[in-house]
C-alpha cells in the first residue's frame, strides 16, 4: 500500500499591518503543536520518503519543527500548494508515484477536502482538519489518486 499523509500547518500569529499572508510564522503554540506532530510521526513509523511544501513561511517552520523529530527527508517547496483546490493537490500527488510515503504540508481548506474527496469521493464532505492536524490515507498500490480510492487509516491532532 502507498500512503500520502496530510499536514496543515499549524497555528501562526495573525498577519500584521501590512504583512503579506505568506509571510505570517508561527506562533509559540504553534511551534509546539509542530514539533508535537513530528514526534508523532516519529513514534508511529510515519518517516515520508518525500514531502511537498506550500511556500508560506508558516508552512515551512511546520516542516522544520516536524523533521527535528523525524530527521531529514527529501523535500521540495511547492508553490502550487499555497491555496490549491483538491484536485490541484491530487494531480501534483500524482506526480510522485514512486514515493511509497508522500506528504504534503498545506493549507485548509484544500487538504481536509482532499482527504474528504480520496476517502468518501465527496469533497464537500468535510469535517474539518485542526492546525497542525494529520490525515494518513493509504492507497492501493499502482494505481492514480481518485476519489473514493483510499482509506483513512489515522487522524491525529494535537
């Protein structure tokens, strides 16, 4: 079985005066809830062979705070991500099929309708992914990312 896991980055601080949304970083509780959901990947043997990452910098310290606990891995900035629909995200998830463990480090409300759309093939049929919350979906191996096509196989949050 393939698995793709969801990421949303976790809390950041309300955009300044003036401050470009993309440039908004973490907040205190953020960073914990990051590096709180690294060590739960850790302990449950989610190590991604590779990751995609929105460009936002709040995003990014996410990332960072993850792999402090599940060391380095392949990973790669991925603009498209930064307000992507479901299916922009599943065609570039496509992109890597040879990746047995992908993950993608976005943004609501595109990944929790990502996982809604692979698991019950409705994307309106969301309930919601917290900051800083995981979607594990498993998928048959050799085969494209469609709806309905995976199972949800674990939902963490901190």
């Amino acid at each position: 079985m393939r698995e793709l896991i969801l990421l949303r980055h976790a809390h950041a601080e309300p955009a300044a005066q003036g401050q470009a949304d993309l440039d908004r970083p973490l907040s205190a509780e953020g960073l914990a809830e990051a590096e709180a959901a690294g060590r739960w990947l850790a302990q449950n043997k989610l190590v991604p062979d590779c990751v995609l990452c929105s460009p936002s910098r709040r995003t990014r310290e996410t990332l960072e705070a993850v792999l402090g606990a599940v060391g380095y891995v392949e990973q790669r900035i991925e603009p498209s991500i930064y307000e992507a629909t479901p299916g922009t995200l599943i065609g570039l998830a496509d992109t890597h099929p040879e990746a047995d463990r992908l993950m993608l480090v976005g943004h609501n409300p595109g990944l929790e309708r990502l996982a809604a759309l692979l698991h019950s093939g409705q994307s309106g049929d969301y309930r919601g992914m917290p900051p800083a919350g995981i979607a594990v979906l498993t998928v048959p191996p050799g085969t494209s990312l469609e709806p309905g096509i995976a199972q949800l196989s674990q939902f963490w949050w901190p």
